[in-house]
C-alpha cells in the first residue's frame, strides 16, 4: 500500500464520529427541557458541526496515490478485490476518478468497517495504533 497505516487508521477514526450520525432532526416533539436538548442531540448532525470537513480536508490532502489506495483498499474490504488484485484495484481507482474522491468516500455509509475489513485483508488493523493521535485527523 502507498498510504502509511497511521493515516488510514486516523480516517477511520474520524469516519467513525460521522458514521454515527443522525441525519435530521431527532426529536423535534420530544417535550425535553429546550436547555437541554443539544446536550441530548449530541449525535445529531448539524450544519455547524466541524467533523465531515475535517475528514474532507484530511482526504484532500492525501496525494493522487494515497487517494487511489484509499478507494481500493475500501473495495479490498467491501469483498470486489482480494488482497493479490491490489495492483488491479488501485489501478481502476486512479482512473475513475470522476467524482471527487472525498464525495465517494463520505457517501459510503459504513466506510469505517470497510476500511478496517481492507487492513484486516492485508493482516493490519488500527489496533496497535495510538489513539490519541493528533488533534483533528
């Protein structure tokens, strides 16, 4: 792979907080106390909420190569590719590059898992990684 473990391991984390998300209003009739209700919405997606421009930052700023690995190692862990057609995957990832790569990735609902079935492929996991990490990404 020509991405380092370390940041796809940050991604995944990352892909995690987003995954988790609710997408609109989650109890817009609940009756809760409405000083409360952002503390209970915790998981609800707002507009305001830093996460998914954090991981398209991160995602633009890999190079050409990192980006084509991230695409194929998602379909190593999606089951299209096995760990020996990496070569093959990588290949059509560079050349389908139609829609932005931070697009595609974020409109897979379970990228996290995907991710983490592509290192498990190639006997890596995050496991062993730090996860306290860098602030952001």
């Amino acid at each position: 792979m020509d991405i380092a473990l370390d940041k796809v391991c940050a991604l995944i984390r990352q892909a995690r907080q987003f995954d988790v998300k609710e997408q609109g209003d989650s109890d817009a009739d609940s009756g809760s106390n409405p000083t409360d209700d952002r503390a209970f919405d915790v998981l609800e997606d707002a507009p305001d909420d830093p996460v998914e421009g954090e991981i398209r930052a991160f995602i633009s700023g890999l190079n050409e190569d990192e980006r084509a690995n991230l695409v194929a190692l998602v379909w190593v862990g999606r089951g299209d590719y096995g760990p020996d057609e990496w070569d093959d995957a990588v290949a059509l990832a560079r050349e389908r590059r139609d829609t932005p790569t931070d697009d595609y990735l974020l409109g897979i609902p379970n990228l996290p898992d995907l991710l983490d079935e592509g290192l498990a492929a190639f006997d890596l996991s995050c496991v062993d990684e730090d996860v306290g990490g860098p602030a952001g990404v």
